[in-house]
C-alpha cells in the first residue's frame, strides 16, 4: 500500500523552494547542508576536507554511480530516485518513517526534475504536491520555471549521461515559450468505466479529466488553462456529450482534442510578396482521430490527422525550427552555401524538420515508424515546395540502409520518443559518422544518456558536443524539450 502523507504548501511568490546549486562542478541541493562552510570544515561522514572537496566530482566513480548509463529507461521514477539521492546526501540518513496515512507539516526545500517537491523531514522523507499530474507548476512564475528546467537539464546530464563533467559544455539558458497558457494544441482526457457490463442507464458520470498525481484514478478536470481557446471549448462540449450519452460507453474512454487552424488570406493581398499578405486564423478543435487537422508554422502549412504525433506548443514552432536549422549548419562549410550539404531528418514524423528547416540541402532523408506519418510528410514536403526529400517508413535504423551522401557533408536531426533511441541506431549512426547532430528531446534524462552513450563509444569519441539547452514547449508543467548538438571534431 502506497504512504500517503500531506504536506502544507505556501503556495504564493513570495515562497519558492531554492534552486539546485549550478555553482558546482557537480549539481547538489544548495538547502542540504546550509551549516556546512566552503573553507575547511568536514560534512559528517563524507570525510573530505576543502581541498578534496573541490576535487571530489573527479574521483572514480562507484558502481551504483555509474549504473544509470545506457539501460537507464529515463523513467519518473528512476529521475526522482536520483534527486532523492541527491538530497539526501552520502552517507544515507536513517530513520523512522512516519506512519502510513499521518499528517506532517514540511516546508518543501526544492523541486524534483519530476516536478515532485521534496522535503526533508528528520528521517529524510519525499513528499508529493499538486493534485493534477498535468501542469503542476501553476503556482509558480515563469523565470522561475525557466531556471528550474535549466537546472533539470544539467542534472540529467550530471546524472544519466555517464559523462566526466569537464566534456559536457555550459548549459543554455532554457528559451520562453510566447504563450504560458492557451498554448497546447491537444489534450486527451480520459474516464474510467466499469468493470464489466458498461456504463447502464442512470449511472453517475465518471470523474472526467487527467491522471491523479502519483494515483491510478482520474481527477475530475472542468478546464484545462494551458489548453487554446478551441480545445478548451471542445473539452467543454465534449464533457457534456459523455454526461449525455454514457449509456452507450461500455467501457471507459480517452478524449481526443485537437485544434485545427483554417487560415484566410485577404483577397486585396493574394498574389503580393508573400511575407506581406495578410490572413485570418479560424481556430476549430476536432475529436475524430482519422480526421486532418490543418497546422501552420510561420508560413509553412501543414497537413496531418488528428491522432497523429504533432507538437503541442504552436507559439514556440517558428523559433525553434530557425533554432534547429541554425544548428543543422556545418560549422566547417561556415560562410559558404549549404547547397552541397544533405540532411537526415530521424523519426521525422509529418515532416516538421525536413520541411522547415530543409530549405537550401541538395538532399533530405526522412525516416518515422509511423506510415500515416510518413505519408503526411511527403504530401507536406510537395505542399510546401521541398521537391528533394524522401521520406520511408520503418524503424529509424532502416535509414542506414538507404542512404548515400557523404558523411562529410551531412546534418542529421534525430528528434526520437520519450524512451530515446535504440543501441542499434545509435551505433549505426556512428558508423555513417555524419559531420553535425542536433538531438531534440522531450525527455532529457533519456537525451543525456543517449548523448553520453554516442560520445564514448570508439567512433564517438571524434563528436565534441558544442551545445545542450532547452526550449520551454511545456509552461506550467515539469517538461522541458531539450537539445544537444553536436559536431565532428577536426
Ligand atoms: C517526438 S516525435 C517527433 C516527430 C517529428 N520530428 C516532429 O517534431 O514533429 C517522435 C516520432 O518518432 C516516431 N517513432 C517512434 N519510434 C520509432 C522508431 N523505432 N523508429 C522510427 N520512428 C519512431 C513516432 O512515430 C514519432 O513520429
């Protein structure tokens, strides 16, 4: 049986748990040990002085230190357990647990990388906060969500990447999303049904909404803020339709919503300069999965059915596909044209990276498990004039085996799920050896160990990783994309 334990918030500004020590080789919880001084004094039991103190992120590493490396999954849970470690320090605190179900009062002394706020009770104890495991982070002021989710990067790379500190460059400042709400495109809440037997005539409606922090069950949500006007309404007719028509749900359901943009252009500009014609936005939300949904990057229209993978943060799309087609440059062909350069666009999905930021490469390659996707790029790329890419379906190793452009004039964007990529791409990948890689991830402890992974094999220790940073797609809430990139070096 779980512990449950609850634990009082001060929920305004003018509380917020410290940020993670970034002053350190090695990140460490800044609160842990506030009556322990820099210069000379010992912390019990770790038996360094100053002098080692400086130089302890250097010794060999343990065992269990290392153990996080390639097989690490990158899960919540395997992510807390390191901050948990983290805060509590070595040697490990030892005491009674508070009985199931009490009630204790903590102050939270910082946010977990899971968005869990940690507290330390005399025995050294994590609580949970917030109720909705959807956006968390509500309470809590913009800069301050971008500097956490800084700091959340640099400790996956501390803690997953298997990395000795000296190699893994400053991390970037992690860049703001326009929109801190009303920014996510698709939201898919969820009920729960009977057993068995379906849902009879005149039973109570379920709770309708989003998981339950750390819980199996559903919370019961009525709006969701960080949703966009037209998925927030459609969430709204959507959860009368269920309280409506639940007899005919035999079984419990997820909710699709998805907004779709019709975009107008005004008559008196069509056939002028295109950057000059001006156009009105009807924004719609759709519900069935098979039907397209229309979505535009700046200027770049694209086409793909609703429960198809698509990035959920419109507003942040334009800065960050100039971001990545920046980084996709080669830095040894700097001030000539990249026309004689190719680009790998891996786990491409409906084309987002072939198609924004493959203007100008003399040839793309695309590659997504999905075939609903690939067939989505391929009419996207046509649609938005990029007559030079090809797009396969299979897994993304698949592409090794279709590709001919010389490694030394190759980009290659590798944007993978959540559990990051397979041991078999990654070696292929260093055997092709392509000159740059830009690395985007939703979930950064995965980047981490797929990064520190690529680095130390025998092939990957040519790669120097240039930048590591993040773009905030996910405001009030724990996530953070990041990317890595890298280049061969000279
Ligand atoms: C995070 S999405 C990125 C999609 C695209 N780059 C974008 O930004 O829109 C990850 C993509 O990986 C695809 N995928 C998942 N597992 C894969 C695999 N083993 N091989 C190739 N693609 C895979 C999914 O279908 C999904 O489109």
């Amino acid at each position: 049986m779980r512990r449950s334990i609850s634990a009082s918030l001060r929920t305004s500004y003018s509380y917020l748990p410290k940020l993670w020590d970034t002053s350190y080789p090695t990140y460490r919880p800044l609160w842990a040990d506030t009556s322990r001084k820099m210069s000379g004094t010992k912390r019990p039991g770790d038996g360094l002085g100053a002098k080692a103190e400086g130089e302890r992120w250097k010794r060999k590493k343990t065992a269990s230190e290392t153990e996080p490396s390639f097989r690490s999954t990158g899960s919540h849970e395997e992510v807390l357990l390191q901050d948990v470690k983290l805060l509590l320090g070595e040697p490990k605190r030892s005491g009674i647990a508070p009985e199931q179900f009490s009630q204790v009062e903590l102050s939270i002394s910082a946010l977990g990388s899971t968005g869990d706020g940690l507290a330390i009770s005399h025995d050294g104890t994590r609580v949970y906060f917030g109720r909705c495991s959807g956006c968390q982070f509500q309470m809590l002021p913009g800069d301050y969500q971008l500097q956490h989710k800084k700091i959340v990067i640099a400790k996956a790379m501390q803690n997953f990447s298997n990395l000795d500190p000296s190699s893994i460059p400053p991390i970037g400042e992690v860049m703001p999303s326009p929109l801190l709400r009303g920014y996510r495109t698709k939201l898919t809440p969820h009920f729960d049904g009977p057993r068995r037997g379906g849902f009879k005539e005149g039973a109570p409606v379920p709770d309708i909404g989003f998981q339950l922090k750390g819980r199996s069950f559903v919370l019961d949500i009525e709006d969701c803020p960080i949703g966009t006007d037209s998925v927030r309404n459609g969430f709204k007719s959507q959860r009368t339709y269920v309280k409506e028509n639940l007899h005919t749900f035999k079984r419990g359901a997820t909710l699709l919503l998805r907004e779709t943009t019709e975009r107008t252009f005004s008559p008196e500009t069509n056939g002028g300069c295109e950057s000059t014609q001006t156009f009105t936005d009807i924004k719609t939300c759709i519900t069935n999965s098979k039907a397209l949904v229309t979505e535009w990057v700046g200027r770049t229209k694209f086409i793909s059915p609703a429960g198809s993978f698509f990035q959920n943060n419109n507003s942040i799309l334009e800065k960050f596909t100039a971001f990545v087609q920046e980084q996709l440059m080669i830095p040894k062909l700097a001030g000539r044209d990249h026309a004689e350069s190719y680009l790998i666009d891996a786990y491409c999905g409906s084309g987002l990276f072939s198609i924004c930021c493959g203007h100008g490469f003399k040839g793309i390659l695309g590659v997504d498990i999905s075939s609903q996707s690939i067939e989505s790029a391929r009419k996207n790329a046509t649609e938005n004039g990029i007559h030079n890419a090809r797009f396969i379906t299979g897994n993304a190793e698949a592409i090794f085996a279709d590709v001919d452009f010389p490694p030394e004039l190759t980009s290659v964007v590798i944007d993978p799920p959540r559990k990051g990529c397979d041991e078999l791409f990654l070696s292929q990948l260093l055997k092709l050896g392509p000159e740059r890689l830009v690395y985007i991830s939703c979930n950064v402890h995965t980047m981490a160990r797929d990064i520190g992974w690529l680095v130390q094999q025998g092939l990957g220790k040519t790669y120097n990783i240039d930048k590591i940073g993040g773009f905030d797609f996910f405001p009030q809430t724990h996530h953070v994309e990041g990317y890595a990139v890298l280049s061969k070096s000279s």
